[in-house]
C-alpha cells in the first residue's frame, strides 16, 4: 500500500514523482489514524481479559490486508482472522506475528502442512476433518501440536459440528496428536437484527454446549461467539475473544446501534475528472442513449467504472461530491468511466478530485448509501472494489 501523509496539489510535479498513486485516473484511500481510532474504542466496550480479533478476510474488507493488519495491532487488537490459508500466508510474508485463525475451512494436506510451516490456526468442523489433520500432521515434522479452534454451529447452518454433538467432538479432538484446541466459537446469524430472539437461542445453545463439554473434565481455554454486530450490541456475548470485521473500518452492521460508540469510515474513493465538454439539448450520453440531455449541459468524464467496482446498476441514481457539492452521475456508467452533470459547477476542470465514497466539506457519502440503493449490504460494497485501484494510506 502506498502512503501520503496530506494530499498534494494535482499540479506539483515533484509530489506527483515522489507518489506516483497521485497521477492515478483511481484510487481509494485508507485512513490508518481512523482504523486506530476504531479499535481503540471497540476496546473500550470490551473488559480487560476480553481480546479483540481483526477480521482482515477479503484483502481486509478491500482496504488492504497488511497495512491494515499492523495498524490494528498497533492500536491494540491481539488477533487476526482470514478466510483462507493463502490469506494467511501473505500477513505472514507481510512480517505480521500475530495469531492469525482461519476461518474457512481446510480440506487439503497441502493447506495443512501450510498450516503448519506458517503458524497458522485452522477451524475444525467435523469428527473427519479432525482426523486428516491428525494424520497429515503424523507425516510430518511440525514440533509442537498445532493450535485449533473448534466451531460448533448454534444456528447459522454453515460451518461447524452441531452444538448437540460438541462435547463428544471435543473430547475426540482432545485424543488426538499434534492438535492442540486453543479455542471453541460459534457464529451467530442475526446479531445485526433489532430482534435479539434468534441470537438469544443461539447464545443459550452455546452456553448448553460448553456445559456438556465442562461436565465432561474438559476446560476450553478460550471461547468466542460476537461478530461486529454482537460486540456493539451485548456485552453478556463478549466472551475471551470478539471478532469484529465492519466495524473495524468505520461503518456499523445495523443502523439500531449506530449510537452505541463513535466510529469513523476508514475508505474513501476518489477518481479524476478527466475531460469536461457541453452537450446541447438531445444529446444522448453513454451506451444505449438511457440519459438524454432535457438542455444543454455540462458534461464531465470521470475515470473510474464498474471494472474498479463502481456497481452498474447505480447508472442513473448515484451522485458524487465534487468542490464540496453533490452531482448527479448520467447515462450508464461504463468498463472504465462514468459521466457527471456539472452544469451546477460549470467551471469545474479536467483533473479534479472526484469523491465517490466519503467526505467533502459537509457532505458526505457512505457504503451504505450505495448498499441501500442497491437493495444489498455494505460488506459487498466495500469488497468489490478491484486490485487496479491503488489502496493509498493517509493519516
């Protein structure tokens, strides 16, 4: 990830060498003393023998999975959660020491001897899985017992033995060599909503697991059950560790919390204008002529499209800041670009500063916003934005 501390003048060749993201048509930038900010007042609602887990999956949400991971650290987070061993593999490559969980699952020998060779900590599921690790584990030389967390499911209905089962998995997992359980979690699936009824059963069956488990002599030495939506809402659901993707970069998981702490939005995307022109009245603007200009207007085209991530169907409803002002986008935006009405700033130039996502002045435009004209959820939005934008840090 690139990084700059203030944003330099378009026109200052010598900035423009020095940080060669500025020439970009694209980028989106990372706010890293925001990302502070966020876990240090998550920690906040936590008790001190409670950890918190950055979730970084999915190139940390899209804002970038390394530079992420150490600021979160710095800030105070103790763990790291990734979807896959590969995802692991590049924190660790990335100088990252920190205990990184699996999420996903693992169903290869090659994954598992990654698992080994990297220090990485895997998610058991079943009774099956269990025993290829033991095994693959058997043929090789890993030193100490891997450290494994065991996910029951309480109600998600994905990954995970059935709570009813716990118990008689982790007693065969405790038998087992080379594996060592650092951990039983679950995941719940309705955090987000403002009816607890769901999360509370899921909560409840739980806690009848890890009772069956205990009155079986086995003590887990550690349990987690909160996502971002469970940690701002309860803290009965705290546990020893939360795991908290969302809310790490800034945006909350339901609107109903929105006033349990303050969090600011770590990603902003920019474009450039790259050309300005007037269109007279009944000019067609962009593939199949879905805008027609009802005057004359003026036009400028901005280098950003759905191949960075910019979702097609908000041809026509989005709006983007630009001189601190809101503009309509027109006509259907493209590969690569999308065209603004700035008839309201007719004076607007080829190569200012385009914001898509975030702030200018007192205007500002969330993920959300975008997820609710699109009828889905934030989490989509911001991983969909493409490797070709530069994720540039600024502090």
């Amino acid at each position: 990830m690139l990084s700059h501390k203030q944003t330099p003048s378009f026109a200052d060749s010598q900035e423009c060498d020095t940080y060669a993201w500025f020439s970009q048509r694209a980028w989106v930038e990372i706010d890293l003393g925001a990302l502070s900010y966020n876990v240090k007042q998550l920690l906040k609602l936590l008790s001190p023998s409670t950890q918190l887990m950055a979730v970084v999956k999915a190139d940390a949400y899209g804002h970038g999975a390394v530079t992420v991971a150490k600021t979160v650290l710095e800030a105070g987070a103790s763990w790291l959660g990734v979807a896959t061993v590969p995802e692991g593999i590049q924190l660790r490559e990335g100088g990252i020491k920190a205990p990184i969980l699996i999420l996903g699952a693992i169903n290869s020998p090659e994954q598992i001897h990654a698992i080994a060779h990297w220090k990485l900590q895997p998610t058991l599921c079943s009774p099956k899985q269990a025993l290829v690790f033991s095994n693959t584990l058997e043929t090789i030389n890993c030193g100490s017992p891997v450290p494994v967390h065991i996910k029951l499911d309480t109600g998600m209905s994905r990954l995970g033995t059935n709570w009813q089962e716990a118990s008689e998995f982790v007693q065969l997992v405790s038998s087992l060599p080379h594996l060592a359980i650092a951990s039983i979690y679950s995941h719940l699936a309705t955090a987000d909503s403002a009816d607890p009824t769901v999360m509370e059963e899921q909560h409840r069956r739980f806690e009848e697991a890890i009772a069956k488990i205990k009155a079986k002599g086995i003590t887990p030495p550690c349990l987690h059950l909160a996502n971002s939506a469970a940690t701002l809402a309860d803290s009965a659901l705290h546990y020893d560790i939360v795991r908290v993707g969302l809310a790490v970069y800034g945006l909350y998981p339901a609107t109903h919390l929105q006033n349990t702490i303050k969090l600011r939005p770590v990603l902003q995307l920019k474009a450039r204008v790259t050309q300005v022109k007037t269109i007279g009245a009944g000019t067609g603007v962009s593939y199949g002529h879905q805008f027609i200009a009802p005057r004359e207007m003026r036009l400028a085209v901005v280098g950003i499209g759905y191949a960075d991530g910019v979702p097609r169907q908000l041809s026509h409803k989005m709006e983007v800041l630009i001189r601190d002002r809101r503009v309509p986008q027109i006509g259907t935006i493209t590969m690569d670009q999308l065209m603004l009405d700035v008839s309201s700033i007719p004076d607007i130039q080829e190569g200012e500063i385009v914001t898509l996502l975030g702030e200018q002045g007192e205007e500002h435009i969330s993920a959300e916003d975008w997820a609710n004209q699109l009828g889905t959820i934030s989490w989509e939005i911001l991983c969909g934005f493409k490797h070709r934008l530069p994720r540039v840090a600024v502090m």
